[in-house]
C-alpha cells in the first residue's frame, strides 16, 4: 500500500535534485520577469473617468465611491457574491468569494502605499456584519443596490476593479475576474494591479510616479506612521551587501 499518486516522478539523488531545481529555477525567473512586465504595461493602461456618482450603505450609513477611498489615492474593489439566492445564503458567501476573503492579507501593508481595499455585496448590512463576525473578516465591506456591479462587470459573479482619485475625480484603471482573481490575496498581488505599482524604484514605472527603496518601507502591520528610527534601513543596508 502506497499513498504515492500514479505516475509520480522518479525518486533521486540530493544532487540530482538540485540540478533539476535548477533547470526550473531558470524558467521561473523568466516568469516572474514577465509578470514584472505586464506590470509595468499595466501601469500605462488608459484611465476611464467614472462620471456616475454611486452609493454605498455602511455600518455608518450611506457613502459614495469617493468615500471607499477613505482618504488614499488607490482603491481595489472585490465584488463578493453574497446575496439571497446565493448557495450558502443566508449563513455564508459564495465558497469562491469566501476563500478569497480568507487570503486577503493584512490591509495596513497596503494602506502604507496609499491604497485601500474593500468588499462590495447586494447584502444588507445587517447581513454583512453578522457574516463578517461570523468569519472573523476585518476588511470594510459595503452594499451596493444602484447599478455599481453591473456598470463594472461583476453584476452575476465576482470580480476585483481598481481605482485611483485625483481629488474629487475618480477613474477606473484596471479590472480582472475569473482566474484572474484566484491570484489575488496578497499585498504584492494586490499593488501590482494598481496604477502606481508596488512604488518602489526597481519598477519600470512612468517617469514622476512615487517610488522608495525595496524592503525599507516594510513594518510590522502594527507600527506604520510609529518613528522606527534607521535601525531597519541599516539591517536592509547590510543584507544587500551581502546578497550582492
């Protein structure tokens, strides 16, 4: 009795190990520099302007797209299936839009780079917080009732739109659904589909966009906007002098 899976690979030595780990190494590194890629073509994308005003129920009564933003430049938007007649209803989400709320990482990563994330639902707030209790989810999340999800494609399913505010103008500048968004969840992935990147200056960005050294911007989630000194910039100074 084995619990190895039909037509496993062949089992072999620590050096032939490496040397295959290797060979795919070469063509992840590849990979990864095409993801940089469509990164930086994403970020030169065209703008559309919103023009509609749109509104929001919330815990604090109603809001407008504006609001979503809670005061950053960027906002990325998950439209989560939750509703009547959705399998799981009333006590859960769709299990898709569920186990995507259960990635999302730690959002205060996120804020550092001026960009907010946030639910949208046809729930009712009500039903919302009992269901974000429930779940232990942490992220705002708001209800949309006025044409928000189909004017933006995620009207019978889910899927994630990004925005940026120039002032009090807001643009739409990027969206995914499908597989798309199975990639989503982590702060990287999220800032990589907004229109100012990651923000940091390995990234072949358009001139004039806001960018700082890799690494040195990390915090722990609790201490952004806490003075940390030059303690952290020296132990990523040193790393770098090795790692080069």
């Amino acid at each position: 009795m084995t619990d190895r899976p039909l037509n496993a690979p062949p089992v072999v030595s620590p050096g032939e190990w490496e040397t295959a780990r290797q060979q795919l190494l070469v063509k992840e590194k590849a990979s990864t520099r095409a993801h940089d890629a469509l990164a930086a073509e994403r970020r030169r994308m065209p703008w559309m302007k919103v023009e509609k005003n749109y509104t929001f129920d919330s815990p604090q009564g109603k809001v407008s797209l504006l609001d979503l933003f809670e005061g950053r430049r960027q906002l990325v938007i998950y439209r989560a299936f939750f509703e009547p007649g959705v399998y799981g209803w009333p006590d859960h989400a769709c299990r898709g839009c569920s186990m995507m709320a259960d990635q999302v990482a730690h959002l205060s990563h996120l804020h550092a780079r001026d960009t907010t994330f946030a639910n949208v639902s046809r729930a009712p707030q009500p039903d919302i917080e009992r269901l974000k209790a429930r779940m232990g989810w942490t992220m705002p999340w708001y209800s949309t009732a006025d044409g928000f999800d189909t004017d933006f494609g995620v009207d019978e399913w889910h899927g994630t739109n990004v925005f940026f505010r120039d002032g009090d103008n807001v643009y739409r500048t990027y969206f995914l659904n499908n597989r798309g968004d199975e990639a989503l969840g982590s702060t990287w992935s999220y800032l990589d589909v907004t229109p100012l990147g990651r923000q940091e200056n390995w990234e072949d960005s358009p001139e004039g966009y806001p960018q700082s050294e890799p690494y040195k911007w990390w915090n722990w989630h609790d201490s952004y906007g806490v003075e940390q000194g030059g303690k952290w910039s020296d132990v990523v100074d040193a790393a770098q002098k090795i790692l080069t």
